[in-house]
C-alpha cells in the first residue's frame, strides 16, 4: 500500500487535503468517490514528482529539510508575499538564496510545478513526507481565504515554538548523556586495562582472593579476550536494535514503553497536549473546519500510541458528538486540558482556549524536564560509581589485606 495526497472537495462545498493509502490512483480516486468526496487531484507515492531530488543523487528518496533552515524559508516567504511579490518571483528568489541545497532542490520542483499551472498548496503536497500535512493545509486555507502572508506568519509563530522546545531538550538532556558516555568510558578502561595489568600481580598472593575481586577479574579477562569480537557485537546489536525502533512495530512497542515510565511519562503527555492543542489552533485560524484540523493535528504528536487513541476519536467528531467528550474518550489528555477546552467550545472562543492550554502544557512541560534531568544526573553518578568504586575496591582489597597479613606476621 503507497500513500497518496489527495485534494477533495467535501459535499458541503469545501476543499480538502488528505492522505490515503491505496495500492494504485485509480483505487483511490474510486474509494474517494464512493465516499461522496469530488476528487481534484490525487498525487502519487511520496517520491513522484521529485525529479530534481533524485538528481541530487538521493535515488528518488525524499531529503529532510533541517527545521532552521525550513524556519528561515517561511519567514522570508511570508515578508515577501506581505510586500506583494507573486509567489512564483518569491520561491524563484528564496531558491537563488537558500544556503541548504535540500531545500534548493526541493524548491526547484516547486517552482516547476506553479509554473506548470498548479496551486502553491499541491505543489508542496506533492512533495510527499517533506512537509508535515499542517503546512500544507494551513497554505491551501491561506489560498481560499487571500490571506496566505498571513496564515505563513501564524505557521512561523507556531514552527518557532516548536524549535525553540527541541533546542531545550537537547540542551537539558546534553549534560546527563556526556556524564553517562564518560563514566561508561571509564569503567571500560579500568575493565579492560587496569584490572589485567593488577591480575598478573594478584597471582603472586599465596592467599584466597575476595569474592569481589574474583568476579571483578573474571569479567575483565571475558571482556580483554574476547574484545575484538565483543564490540562489534555490541555496535551490531545497538544497530540492530535502533532499526527495529524505525519500523512501526519497533516504534509502537517503544512509544508504549516510554509511556510507563515515571516523569518521562508525564513529560511526553505534556509535550504531546501542547503540540497537539496548538497545531490545532494554528489550523482553525486559518479557517479549516475542526474535523479536518483535529485529523491533521491529530497526525502532529510524535508518539505513535497517543497518536493512534487521539485517531481514534475522529469518527465520534464526525458524528457531530461534543468536540470534549470525543478528547475525553482518548483517555490520555489531562483533566485540565479538557476543562480549558471544553469552556472554550461552549463560549465560542475554542482557538483562543487552545492557545491557553498549549502555553500552559509547554510551561509544565519545562518542569518536567527540569525534574527529569534533576533525577537523571543524580541517579547516573550513583549507578556509574558505584560500579566505579566496585572495581577499585575489587583491585586494593587484596593489596590491603596482604599488608595487614605481613604487619600481623610482623
């Protein structure tokens, strides 16, 4: 089954994007059809229409765009189309200017595409995985509704949220990783090196060894002799374990683990509440229709088993049931959540409530991880010591009680 972006007009006379999975075109377009959808256009796999990606000599995949790089492109965009350049002069000139040749390549089939007669929305639609579906819809609801400088600069605002969000949580998870990575060095050094050189000298002792120390050097001469083949075996599995976590099983069966984690699950909960919450406000200020928004926001939050419980209450919205009650039956979104959101749905004033909560869940989401990088440092330092303090007390163990053996003759 291949992914395939289709344009639609809905019955009740509006245009919509959405993915659908199809084994062909033709198979698509009739499922569209019988659902009652007028199909416009249905784009094809994600790689068609790249042909200036697969000259960069990717072999027809689709490149990722750095998110600084995309940042940058849509506020010079959005500065542009406010100073009343036609889009086709504008993404001409931010492809002569981008610094990322990703992003140039991609722009170059872009800017094939309008010149070709297609719509600004469809030709980043069919660029496939490239552009995350929020930002192609936000464009089409900025076509439909003349405002598209506009809508670019909500999408900017939005993007720039989430950036300056990852760039905490490298900075705050940076610190415990280079303290993990050096005390692991350091116990690989003491195993591998130290202990072996301190065995030959231990063999001198006419005496039992302690139990620690037996088990300390049993395990340094496994790790020393069989070195060359160990570590290979380890970046083999570490490999191999890291590819699993890339299929949809692997990704699923991880997601769901994380999710039974103390602080880390409730910092994934509240990353996920603030994504999701301002993907879709940022989609309902554009003028898309909550369905449609909610399914595309929905489609934002990185954790897969979230994900799939937040999908799950797009038919129930479709019903016309309560937009809360349908959140509510998801079973993961906090009870404050729910409460902003529902008195944003009965006053009229939904976006501006989904505003709210995304800033409220994106500040305690930086508690949590504070708290998180607080227990990490923390609990690093006394795992990886006292593995370190072990393997000394294995090595002068049987130094001391020798001394104290030859003082006591003496």
């Amino acid at each position: 089954m291949a992914e395939f972006i289709c344009r639609l007009g809905t019955p009740a006379g509006e245009v919509v994007t959405r993915t659908v999975e199809a084994v062909g075109v033709q198979e698509a377009r009739v499922r569209l059809e019988a659902e009652g959808f007028r199909v416009f256009s249905v784009a094809p796999p994600k790689v068609a229409g790249l042909g200036g990606l697969t000259r960069g000599g990717k072999g027809g995949t689709a490149p990722r765009v750095k998110p600084g790089d995309f940042l940058l492109f849509n506020q010079q965009l959005s500065a542009i189309l406010r100073a009343g350049i036609p889009i086709l002069q504008a993404v001409a000139m931010l492809r002569r200017r981008a610094s990322s040749s990703r992003l140039r390549l991609v722009l170059e089939d872009v800017e094939e595409k309008i010149r070709s007669g297609m719509a600004l929305s469809s030709a980043f639609a069919a660029q496939g995985p490239i552009f995350p579906r929020i930002y192609t819809a936000s464009i089409l609801a900025g076509e439909r509704s003349g405002a598209l400088d506009d809508v670019l600069a909500r999408y900017v605002a939005y993007m720039r949220r989430g950036v300056e969000i990852r760039r905490k949580i490298r900075g705050a998870l940076a610190y415990p990783l280079f303290l993990l990575a050096a005390s692991m060095g350091m116990v690989m050094f003491l195993t591998v090196y130290v202990v072996p050189k301190m065995s030959s000298l231990f063999e001198g002792f006419n005496r039992e060894l302690p139990a620690v120390t037996k088990t300390v050097i049993g395990i340094s001469h496994f790790a020393s002799e069989n070195f060359y083949w160990l570590v290979p075996a380890v970046l083999v599995g570490a490999v191999a374990l890291y590819l699993w976590t890339r299929t949809p099983t692997g990704a699923l069966n991880l997601d769901r683990f994380l999710l039974k984690l103390p602080i880390v699950s409730q910092l994934i909960r509240q990353l996920a509440v603030a994504q999701m919450t301002r993907s879709l406000a940022t989609l309902l200020a554009g003028g898309i229709t909550l369905v449609e928004s909610w399914e595309i926001a929905a489609e934002s939050i990185t954790n897969k088993e979230l994900r799939a419980r937040s999908s799950a209450t797009l038919p129930m919205i479709r019903e016309g049931r309560s937009f809360t009650e349908s959140l509510e039956s998801a079973g993961w979104i906090p009870p404050l959540a729910l409460d902003m959101i529902g008195v944003g749905e009965r006053s009229g004033s939904l976006r501006e409530m989904l505003e709210e909560v995304a800033d409220f869940h994106d500040r305690e989401s930086e508690v949590r991880l504070e708290q998180l990088t607080t227990v990490l440092e923390p609990a690093i330092l006394l795992v990886m010591g006292g593995v370190v303090v072990t393997i000394l007390l294995s090595i002068y163990l049987p130094i001391i009680q020798s001394i104290s053996n030859l003082s006591f003759r003496g």
